[in-house]
C-alpha cells in the first residue's frame, strides 16, 4: 500500500510540473508595418504612381514616406510591462524595414500594445543616434533640434490642377518667438491580443487619416515650410491620435 502511494503521489507531482512548464511557455513577436489609404494598401510601386483624394478634395501622389516609433511595450492582463527601450524607423520604400523582431520572449496570454510615435523629449536628444543621424534624420537646432517623426513628401495638385510639392514633415512644434518646445509625441495603444505561440503582430497606418479628423487638411494652405509652423505641428500630432494607427492582422 505503501508502494503504490508513493508512486501515485509521484505520479501526481510530474504532473503538475508538466502543466506548470507548458503554462509559462515563451513565445517571440515581430511587428509588420503596413501603410493603407483608407482600408487601400500602399506598397513600394505605388511611390509616385498612385494618386490619392484627401478629404479636402485635393490630389497628391507620394514620393517618400518615413517615420518613427519607440518606447514598444508589451502589457499583460495583471499589469505587468515588458519594455523594449528601442526605436524603429519605417520606410515604405525599404520592405526589410517593415518589420522588427522585439528583443526578448514574453509568456503566451493576453497582451496590449503600446509604443509611441516619434520620440518623447526625454530621449529626443540632437545626435545622440548614429543610425538615424546616416539617415538623415535630424531637425536642425534653428527648428528646436533633436529628430523627426514623420517624413510624408510628395507633390498634390492645386486648384488649377498644377502639381506643386508638399512636405508633411512631423517634428516637436518649435515657438521660434517664445523659443519654447512643445513635445507633440503621440502614445498609441492597441486592444487585446492573445498570444499563444511565435507571432508577427500587423501595425497598420492610415495615411489619409493624416489629413482628417480634427483637423481637415487643405494642402492649398499648408503644405510646404511645416516645420517652423508650431501650431501646424499640433494639428498634425492631433490628427494622428485620431485614429491614424491601428492592430491589423495577428499570424502565428
């Protein structure tokens, strides 16, 4: 009788231990950035070849479209946050930067993610990242230093139907009168996402949403020299906590 409860009690440990080590499984996330106008793919053959609405009316193709996030985060159910202290810069001409693999393991379950577009003013420091000072990536000090956000060029049409260019350009808004900075960094965050093995999680941008909602875009008036407009810069940073980022497809 003996026998047969220590091996029953044996028995009931090893399996315990085995479901405890299939409940703390690890898994990997990679993120994909994708670029849509309006529910519309944007892909790297559509750079300068398609032509697009906003919502003012106005016609404009896309010559580059770069941009940047940082401060990727993963939260779980009870709270907890794994932080990847990191930043990514998208290009839509470059697909090898479309997507990133987050540096460590998380365990499977429920998970939101957070990450922020552009980069806050505790890390937006001139220089400081070699990487995207090759990139051409720096403000200059005369428009408030540090780095872009957002890269969007390309040429729209007026009202008489001539092509001029617009730089949709996103930094921190510069008060050159004031010499005052204001942070217009933005936190994104998605809903639930139920992660149970490897998975590549889909971030999807809205271009348009860029020119709509709060702030209709009228390129007429504001495309060029956006940078040295502060309160052009809040406009923008307005209409991208609107709803321009959002969780596409989960694979795993």
């Amino acid at each position: 009788m003996k026998y047969f409860l220590t091996f029953f009690l044996s028995a009931l440990l090893f399996s315990c231990s085995s479901d405890n080590d299939e409940s703390i499984k690890e898994v990997s996330v990679k993120l994909k950035f994708s670029q849509n106008w309006d529910g519309t793919l944007i892909e790297k053959s559509d750079l300068e070849n398609t032509e697009f609405t906003n919502k003012t009316g106005s016609k404009l193709s896309i010559s580059r479209l770069r941009y940047l996030i940082s401060r990727i985060s993963l939260v779980n159910g009870a709270g907890d946050t794994t932080k990847f202290d990191s930043y990514k810069l998208i290009d839509s001409s470059k697909p090898d930067s479309l997507t990133y693999a987050l540096s460590e393991k998380v365990s499977e379950g429920s998970y939101k993610l957070l990450f922020t577009f552009g980069l806050n003013d505790n890390d937006n420091k001139s220089g400081v990242y070699p990487d995207l000072n090759s990139a051409d990536w720096n403000v200059p000090d005369m428009m408030g230093g540090g780095y872009h956000y957002m890269q969007l060029d390309g040429k729209y049409k007026d009202t008489l139907g001539v092509e001029n260019p617009y730089n949709f350009h996103a930094i921190r808004a510069y008060d050159k009168e004031k010499d005052s900075i204001l942070d217009t960094s933005f936190g994104v965050e998605t809903g639930s996402i139920l992660l149970k093995n490897n998975a590549t999680i889909e971030i999807k941008m809205n271009v348009a949403g860029w020119f709509k909602s709060p702030n209709d875009w009228d390129l007429n008036e504001k495309s060029v020299d956006l940078m040295m407009d502060f309160e052009a810069q809040k406009e923008i940073s307005e209409n991208g906590k609107s709803g321009v980022f959002s969780l596409g497809a989960i694979s795993q």
